[in-house]
C-alpha cells in the first residue's frame, strides 16, 4: 500500500481500460428523487427497470432457447461433466453457450443435494475448468445469473447444496488466491455462512488482501468488481480505509488509472455513507487528511448529511471551514443536498430504499432552512458564496415543486 494509506499499481503495466464510463459525481438531473446516479452494479453495468438485469443485457437470448430441444439435457443417470465441457469448448454463439450452462445449471439443481454438491466438489478438487463464454452476472438476491466459467457457476451452486462445504473451498480460495472471479465468490459464500453474526471479521481480512492482488487491480474483472459490495457487509472502519486505498487509483507514473476500480470503490463508500454516516462523519472529521487524495468523493460523502439531524449542520459548516480546496467546496455546493441512489443487484448487500418525492422535498426544505442560517456565521467567502449558491438552487427546486402542485407547505422559517 502506498503512503497516506492509498494502494499504487507497483511494477505492473495497465491493460486496456475495461470498464467504459467514468461517474460524474456531482451530476444532478430532473425529476430528483428515486433516480440512480451513475450505472447500476459495481461492474458497471447500466441500470435496466431499476435493477441490473446482466444476462439478457449481454446475451440478447430471444425468443428463449430450449435447452430440450437444442439437445443439451444429459439424462444419463451417470452424469459426468465431461459433455458439458465439450459443448463448451465447442460452443459457436453466446447464445449456444447461454443454452449450455442453462442445461447443466437445471440438471445440477433438478438432482439430489448430496449427490450434485459431490459432484461439484469432485470437479473442483481436481482443478479442471472450462470458460463458457459468458460474463459475471449477478442477479436477484446474489445468485449468478451467468458465470464466465464452469468453476464459477459451481461455486454459486454449492452454496445451495452445501454451504459448510463451501465455506472450506471459501477459506481455500481466499488462501491461495488465483482467480478474482472465484475470489468473490468465496467472500459471498463467507459472507452467505454468517449465520451467528461472526464472520465480518474473517470476511474483511479477506477483502482486504484482495485488494492486494496487484493483477487484479490492474485488470479488474466484472467478478473482482462486484465484489467490492462485501466492504458494505463487513461495513467497519477498515473497510472504509481499504476502499479509499483504491479511489482515484495511479500506476507507478502518478497517472489515473481509469480501469472501473474507483468508481467501484466510491459506490461502495457512497453507499456505507447512506447506511452509517456517523462512521464516515467520524472519519473526516477526526483525521483532515482522509480522502484528501480524492475531494470530489470527500464533498459528494459529506453533502449526503442531513441536518435535519442534531449535529449535522455544525458539523458541514466546520467542514467548509477546514481548509479544504476550492475545488471541493464547490462540489459540494453542487451536491448538497445529495439524494442520489443507485439500483442493481449485488452479491451480499441489499438495496437501499431511495426517497419518496416528498421525503425528498422535506429534506430540501430543511437544507434550504439550513443555508438561510449558516450565511452569517463568519464563513470565508468562498464558503459563504457556495452556501448561498445552494440556497438559490434549493429555492428554484421548492418553487418548482409548488407550481406543479406537489408542494402546498411552506419553507420552515429562521429560528
């Protein structure tokens, strides 16, 4: 890791970039409220009727394939993989493809639990694999929609069959890591097996040395992307530090490296900031040096306070007033206040409840209210001209509301 506590790629060429589009942290669009900012899901994957819907995205499978009549169900009560893997090797199309592993994902499951997870951990234990072609695609509830190999696709099955069985091959992956792809698959099968509540730390010493993985780093897969959700699971103050070791990442020439871990990081950050933001609050204000590496993300975290919680006002105002860059103050002032969700699924966590239009309102009100109070608290300039940049916003927003109708209450008055 590299000073300040920010991960370097050391020695390592950038590939090419993998992951297109970059988030533009402070964008702000009509209709506010229930709106997703940036794409959904951590691999980077576009928002599709708020959730992220990775196979039929990636793979365009219509009319449906019948994997009956395409040939592929093996009902030989001998079942072995080795078909499997040469329809694989062989396959022509994602489409054939998606229609193999349909047909073994259904064998698998249409099985005895005992039978089909010895299967699954024979295969395993002896090492062979197979790619089939398709992406890491998580669907509702962390299960695999599609795996990119056949290892993959078993260690989400196994899960089902047997989950102390899988938790072995977990530790075992985790132990000698060799696949980023298998790598979050063991994190989500820990992650899954946190029956009594005592598995966050061994799952947060786990992403942590994931984050290690220079390679991977460097090359991130849609499978080592996705995993950054388990940061949120483990939800402690290491994880923070890991996840802005990563933000705004550089090689070895202090240039950005723009390959989709850092926007995976900060989605993941933004989203422990919606779920604890005293521990965010806590971190910022305790240590000036946190996150200065990336201000935009600093600004877009702090201006997701609300204050119409006791102490959040104070604490904003003593934020504005600490120095920081011009640059973040004004992106602050950009974001404040920030209601921006995103949708999508994901391995371990779940969705946030994103705010009503009302809530919305009420929270604009209250920041508005908020603004109104802080112009003459002895702010520098350039603090005092963000605030009330704010201020001008938040009233066009409120005054809008009320020409449609959907505001009849009036902005609280000054204290």
């Amino acid at each position: 890791m590299g000073e300040g506590g920010k991960r370097t790629l050391s020695g390592v060429i950038l590939l090419t970039l993998l992951v297109a589009g970059i988030v533009i942290w402070f964008q702000w669009k009509d209709g506010r409220g229930g709106k997703a900012s940036g794409a959904s899901g951590f691999s980077g994957n576009t928002q599709k009727s708020e959730r992220t819907d990775l196979a039929s995205d990636s793979l365009s499978v219509d009319p449906p394939v019948d994997p009956v009549e395409e040939g592929l169900v093996i009902d030989d009560p001998t079942f072995t993989f080795d078909e499997f893997v040469t329809k694989f090797e062989s396959s022509k199309s994602e489409r054939e493809s998606f229609a193999i592993y349909t047909a073994l994902r259904d064998r698998l499951l249409s099985m005895n639990e005992e039978a089909a997870a010895k299967l699954i951990s024979d295969y395993l234990n002896s090492g062979k694999d197979v790619n089939t072609d398709l992406g890491f695609a998580v669907g509702p509830d962390g299960v695999l929609e599609t795996a990119p190999t056949l290892r993959t696709l078993l260690l989400d099955l196994l899960m089902q069959f047997d989950p102390a069985g899988a938790v072995d091959f977990a530790r075992d992956l985790i132990a000698n890591p060799a696949s980023a792809d298998e790598y979050a698959m063991a994190l989500r099968n820990l992650a899954w097996y946190d029956l009594k509540g005592d598995m966050r730390v061994e799952v947060g010493s786990a992403f942590s040395a994931m984050l290690d993985q220079t390679k991977w780093l460097s090359s991130p897969s849609d499978g080592f992307l996705e995993a950054f959700d388990l940061a949120i699971f483990v939800g402690n103050e290491q994880a923070v530090l890991d996840l802005a070791s990563v933000i705004n990442l550089e090689d070895d020439d202090g240039t950005l490296v723009e390959n989709g871990v850092s926007r995976a990081a900060f989605m993941a950050l933004d989203r422990l900031a919606l779920e604890n933001p005293d521990l965010l609050l806590s971190m910022i204000e305790r240590d000036p040096e946190f996150l200065e590496h990336a201000p935009r993300q600093r600004a877009s975290i702090m201006a997701r306070l609300d204050v119409r919680e006791p102490g959040r006002g104070a604490a904003i105002l003593k934020y504005l007033n600490s120095g920081i860059p011009a640059e973040e103050i004004r992106g602050f002032a950009k974001a404040f206040p920030n209601q921006n969700f995103s949708f999508g699924n994901r391995l371990v966590s779940s969705q946030e409840e994103s705010n009503s239009i009302a809530e919305v309102l009420e929270i604009d009100k209250a920041s508005l209210k908020w603004v109104r109070n802080s112009l003459n608290k002895g702010s520098s300039e350039e603090v005092t001209n963000a605030i009330a940049s704010i201020g001008n916003r938040l009233e066009r927003y409120i005054a809008d509301a009320k020409k449609r109708g959907g505001d009849p209450t009036e902005v609280p008055p000054l204290e």
